[in-house]
C-alpha cells in the first residue's frame, strides 16, 4: 500500500497521464503476447491483456479503462486468423471474446469502486494530517505559554520575598529596637520596684527574643548575604543556624575560589539547599547531613546527602516519574528547568539514606527570556 498510493496519485494528477498510462499498459501487454506467438500461436489470445486490463482499471479510471479493453480487444485480433475470424469464427474464439469482455467488465467496474474508496482515503487522511498537525501546534504554543507563565509567577515570589524581608528589618525592626530601650530606661527608673522591675525585664527579654526571631525569619526569606557576600557566606550561615536549631550534623563542603556565580543561580542553589535540607529534618531521621558544592568552567553541582531511612521503591518510582510528590520537589524541578539543569534522588533502599544532586549550567540564558528563576517557596525548616 506504500507503494501502490503515490503510484496512484501520481497517476492520476492530469487526464492525459491516466490515458497515457492505459494505452502503454495495454500496448506492453500486446507486445508480449507477440513475444509468445511462437509458443502459444492462435490460442488463448487475450492470456496477456488481464493484467493491462486490472492496472488501467485501479489506476486510471474509468474511460481510459474502456479504451484500453477496447484497444486490447482490437489488437488481439492480430494473434487470430483472419480466416476463422472474419469469415468462420469458431465457438471457441468467440466464447474467448465475450469472456474477455465480460471479466473486463467486472474488472473495471471493481477497479473504480476502488480507486474511487482510496481516493478518498487518502483526501481523508490528509485531512486527519492536517488536523494533528495544527493540534501538535496548538499544543506546543500552550506549553510553551504555561512555562513562561510559571517563570514569570517565580519572579514575582522572589522579588515578593525580598520586599518583606526588606520591610520587616527596617520598619519592624527598628520599632523594636526603639520599644527595647524605652524598656531599659523604664527598668532603669524603677529599679526599686522589685515586681515592677522584674516584669519589666521580661517584657524587654520576650522583646528581645521577638527581635531576634524577626531578623531570623527575615534572613531566611531571603539572606542579606546572598546578595552582598555570596553563595558561600550565605550558606555557611543558613547551614550553621540549621544544625543548631534541628541538632543534626550539617557539614558544608565549599571549594576556595568558588568565585560568584549570577544572581539566578545564586539564589537556586541556596533554595536547594534550604529545601533539601528541611526535607531531611522532617522525613529522613537522619542525624547527619553534607553539602557538597562544585564547579567546572559550563556547570555547577549542588549534591546534598543524609544518613536517614531512604526511600522505598514505590515512592522513588513516584518521584521519578514526577508523579504525586510534593510540592518542594516540583518546585526545585521547575526551577532547574527554567535554568536549563537536572535534578536527580538517589536512594539504596530503606534505611540506606538519600543523595540528591542538581546540575546548573553557569551559561543561562538570558533573564528576560527564561525570568528570574525561583522555586516554590521551600518550608523555612527548623
């Protein structure tokens, strides 16, 4: 059929090329009946022109089928005796006639019934072409908008968070300082008041225990010295603060020169971190953690691993598969693929720990194209 179809299409564009394509059917057929004269003599004359007949019939249409059964009748009177076909026909050859004329018949009445139902199968299937290929467009414009709007959404969540980080240090910040001291002073004039003094001191060390609690939350939503010190710094920091306040080991292992890396990136790999690292305090028991960071001259790799209970095989199926995971995963996925890099979760088994490990080119692209890319915000941890 593979075959067949462009033979018959190519056949049929014009009316002279399907009567062309008869007529040489039918003169090859003749052509080889007079190359077996010699074997066959007067018998079975029209042996040669069936096959001319069927190929006119499912390739040319009607009328030059006609024609060529006509043709091929007229020439296979050249392979019978003028004698006994003129002037005595036998029953045989006139039988073998009305035979030929009667096959030939059906043949062309069957061969356009079948032309017919493939030509349109094949206007059908062009349209059903057509129609796929205007919905695959259709498609790939839709993902193609839905991944500028998640990167777009990313943007705005960062830039989001650094706005109330920045206003909860200098406006609530500084009122808390200011209340602090006006505390102190009060302690100060009433020191002879021993219960007056004492709740006073409370009230100055809750205070102070807010203020604390404020910078740290407004640290963690987005570190100042990510911005003005570096990747490194900031890590150090947030892993430090990490092992103090959930007790579990945390080591980070930071080559010298690192160098800075563009903001984009910068701000990924901290994310990363900061969601691997509350995923392993609230799921894994593990009592240990490392993060390793390293670089080439194209890439960066960020592989975090803890010591906990791993992963079953079900749930690694789940997490390869991008199935039902949670919404810190799909974050960090969406936001290495807005960056151009991978994410891998690699587990043992149970009890034997995880190891997860992104890829980030150094090279991305440009902002304005793939937007600042963040992730969904990962749990603040312990």
């Amino acid at each position: 059929m593979d075959v067949l179809g462009p033979l018959s299409a190519g056949i049929s564009k014009t009316t002279s090329a399907r009567y062309a394509a008869a007529f040489g059917a039918i003169a090859l057929a003749l052509l080889t009946r007079w190359a077996l004269n010699p074997v066959l003599g007067e018998r079975v004359p029209y042996v040669t022109l069936f096959p001319a007949v069927v190929f006119s019939a499912y390739f040319c249409g009607l009328g030059p089928s006609i024609v060529a059964v006509i043709l091929g009748f007229a020439g296979a009177s050249w392979f019978i005796s003028p004698v006994h076909f003129l002037r005595n026909p036998d029953l045989a050859a006139s039988i073998g006639g009305l035979a030929f004329l009667l096959a030939s018949g059906i043949t062309v009445a069957i061969g356009e019934v079948s032309r017919r139902h493939n030509e349109a199968l094949r206007i059908a299937q062009g349209e059903l072409e057509e129609r796929v290929m205007r919905r695959t467009l259709d498609l790939h414009e839709a993902n193609q908008s839905l991944g500028e709007l998640t990167a777009r959404l990313l943007e705005l969540q960062d830039d989001e968070r650094r706005r109330i980080a920045r206003e909860l240090h200098d406006s609530v910040g500084q009122t808390l300082a200011a209340l602090s001291m006006n505390l102190s002073a009060v302690a100060a004039d009433i020191e002879r008041l021993t219960k007056t003094a004492t709740t006073v001191a409370d009230s100055a060390a809750l205070v102070k225990d807010m203020s604390g609690d404020i910078r740290t939350i407004s640290h963690l939503l987005h570190p100042p010295l990510l911005d003005e010190a570096g990747l490194s710094s900031a890590l150090r920091w947030y892993i430090q603060g990490f092992a103090e306040r959930s007790k579990i080991r945390a080591t980070l292992e930071f080559p010298d020169g690192f160098g800075r890396l563009p903001r984009e990136l910068e701000t990924a790999i901290f994310r990363i971190v900061q969601e691997c690292l509350t995923n392993i305090h609230r799921h894994s028991g593990s009592p240990a953690a490392t993060v390793r960071i390293c670089r080439s001259a194209t890439d960066v790799w960020v592989e975090i691993e803890d010591k906990g209970k791993g992963i079953s095989p079900e749930k690694k199926a789940e997490v390869a598969s991008s199935g039902t995971v949670g919404v810190g995963i799909r974050g960090m996925r969406e936001r290495l693929r807005q960056l151009g890099g991978s994410l891998e979760i690699n587990s043992e088994g149970i009890g034997k720990g995880t190891v997860v490990v992104a890829r980030l080119p150094i090279q991305c692209r440009d902002s304005s194209q793939v937007g600042l890319a963040t992730a969904t915000p990962a749990s603040d941890g312990p």
